[in-house]
C-alpha cells in the first residue's frame, strides 16, 4: 500500500511538471486606441462614417448626402474664382457696449469663439468673380456664436449691399444664424431695419440680390435680408424658420404640420424658388450670375 502511494505520489508531480505553464507567458496584444473624431455617425443616416472623407466632400455624408455646416472660408473657396475673393471689413469687431454678464462675460465669449474659428465675428464679405463675373458676396459661419446677429454682422452685411449698390455688383448673401445675439440687446435687433433697408436701395438701383439659406436660418436674419432675395435658393433638409416649434405652437394654438420648417415644405409654400444640391451650387449661381448680370441669351 505504501509503494502505491509512493509510485501515485511521483505520477502526479510529473503530471504537474509536463502541464505547467512555461516561465514567461505570452504578452497579451494591448487594444489599440482609435483617434477621437477619425469616425462619427450620421446624423441623418446612423452609418459609421471616416470624417476626413465626409469633410474631403465638402461636408456631405458620403452614404446619404446629409448637408452638415460648412465654414465661411470653404464656402467662399466653392463659389468663387480661385485667388479672387477680397475681403472688405476685415477689422471689424464687436464691443460689449451693455457690459452684459452671466455665467460668462460676453467678452470672454468672443475671445472663445474667436481663438475657436480664427474669425473676428459671424460673417465674412467681400467681393469676388465666379467664372469671371463680379459680384458681392457675403458669408455666415454658425460656428462663431452660433452667426447671432450683433452691431458687428449687421454692419458688414449692411456695408457689403451699400458697396454691391455703390459699384452695380450683383449681390449674394449666405445665411446661417440662431438669431439675434442676445449680448447686445435692442442694438441687435436694429440690425433688422438697418440691412433691409439698404437692401430696398439695391432693389431701387435694378441690381440682383440672391439669398442661399443653409442649416439653420432662423430668427431675425429670416425675418430680415435671408428673405429679400430677388431668387431665394436653399440647400437640402435646411432649418428655416423664425421661432421654434414650440413657441409658435403656444402662441398661435395651432397643430403644426409635419417638418413646416424645413427648405421643402417652404418650397412647396413658395417662400423659396429652389433647393440646390452643394454639389451643384456653383454652377448653380454660376448660371444665375451670367443669365441676369450678362445678358445671356436663350437658344431657341
């Protein structure tokens, strides 16, 4: 019995020796980490997709053509000739007349939005030629301040339709704004009558003014120079409106129609004339510039 236990005993330890694990074990691949904002989803969609290609294609998702906002500098570079943008204004900036404070100074805000976009307010102007026909062109970029309409915005655009008027340029604004800018009180809504009255100059002169509204147009840029337009072009599923749904809900105690606010329905309602893909934006205003500006004439 006691050579059993002893022949058992020895089985087991070389049992043990012969399935033991080797001294060093293998190192376990570390998982690698994915760069923050190299893949998104759609907001439309809900596809997986390579930002660097959806911004490559002029911020279009690349599975469903979802139109996200595009910067002033992009959007002048797309409806402009190369090298001929020359911007007027450029050294405006805005100034905390009401010393308006809350969880952050209005001050602080704009040194933020500023270092954030390298812009020094909501919208650049300038004049410039596409396909070589001069015209005015001005640009809103939400991303500063979400392009509220301050004394700033108000008096480029205003200056941009005076130098369109002074010098018989056709004019093209590209909206995208929240709205006033609530830091400058009544001064920002001013902004209303002072750049639709110089549009009504413009208008008076015989000279064209085209409105292209993008994601979002709201508030009082709509209710000012973004529906003034002799031709009112929109890009696909923009947001168009000048209060929120809930607001104009309670005020008028109506049921609202489905998507009311966006580029189709204001199309089916006529308050817009088209709705325009990015893609085919510059040929689109290419067409307009040399129909109404230069004579062109249709073949029969």
């Amino acid at each position: 019995m006691a050579s059993f236990s002893k022949k058992n005993a020895t089985y087991s330890t070389t049992l043990l020796k012969s399935s033991s694990l080797p001294d060093t074990a293998p190192e376990i691949p570390k998982k690698k980490e994915i760069p923050e904002g190299l893949w998104e989803k759609c907001k439309k969609c809900d596809e997986i997709i390579f930002t660097k290609q959806k911004e490559e294609e002029l911020c279009l998702c690349p599975k469903c053509g979802f139109h996200y906002q595009l910067s002033a500098e992009r959007r002048i570079q797309l409806l402009t000739d190369e090298g001929s943008f020359r911007e007027l204004d450029a050294d405006l900036e805005s100034v905390d007349t009401l010393k308006f404070t809350g969880v952050t100074s209005y001050v602080e805000k704009l040194e933020a939005n500023k270092a954030k976009t390298g812009l020094k307010d909501a919208v650049i102007c300038g004049d410039a030629t596409l396909n070589g026909i001069p015209y005015a062109l001005g640009v809103m970029d939400f991303r500063f301040l979400g392009a509220s309409m301050g004394a700033v915005v108000g008096e480029k655009i205003t200056r941009l339709i005076e130098h369109a008027t002074a010098n018989r340029l056709p004019l093209v604004i590209v909206t995208a704004s929240g709205g006033a800018r609530m830091y400058e009180g009544m001064i920002s809504l001013m902004q209303m009558a002072k750049t639709s009255g110089a549009l009504e100059r413009h208008k008076e002169a015989g000279l064209l003014y085209i409105a292209i509204l993008t994601h979002p147009t709201t508030a009082g840029v709509t209710a000012s120079f973004a529906s003034l337009g002799d031709i009112i072009m929109a890009e696909p599923e923009a947001l168009i409106g000048f209060a929120g749904p809930r607001v104009i809900k309670d005020t008028t105690q109506a049921q609202l129609p489905e998507g009311f606010q966006t580029a189709e329905f204001l199309l089916k309602k006529g308050m817009i004339d088209r709705i325009v893909d990015r893609r085919k934006m510059r040929e689109e205003l290419a067409l307009l510039l040399e129909y109404f500006v230069s004579g062109c004439k249709v073949k029969a």
